[in-house]
C-alpha cells in the first residue's frame, strides 16, 4: 500500500514534466474560452498539440479535441 502511495505522484509528475508545453496550450486555450469536445477516436494531428491515447499494437489517437464555440 505504501508502495502505491508512492508511485501514483511519480506517475503523475512525469506525464506532467513530458507534456508539460501542451498542458500550458490547454489551460490557456480554456481561458480564453475553448472547450473540450468528444470527436472519437482519430489520427494525430502534428501541428496540433495533444496528448494521445495508444493501445498495444495500433498507432496513437485521439478522441478529444479544444475547439472555440460558435456563436
């Protein structure tokens, strides 16, 4: 137990540390008014900034995506 008290803020801390350039693009997208929308699962954009999902075997994807609102 005390192992995995330790380990889930290591964890936590290094995603932090290697995608730490795209979290700053998220929060700052949010504030100035982007939400987050389900699009399902899609190929990487490159000159996007993400965060991907990869299963074992399959190229890494998406499945949410910041976009402004429309009004």
């Amino acid at each position: 137990m005390f192992a995995l008290l330790l380990l889930v803020p290591l964890i936590g801390s290094l995603f932090v540390v290697q995608n730490s350039e795209a979290i700053e693009k998220f929060e700052k997208q949010v504030s100035e008014g982007y939400e987050w929308n389900y699009v399902g699962s899609q190929p990487l954009n490159a000159k996007d900034k993400n965060i991907s999902l990869q299963v074992q075997g399959s190229d890494p994807y998406i499945i949410f995506k910041l976009k402004k609102p429309v009004e």
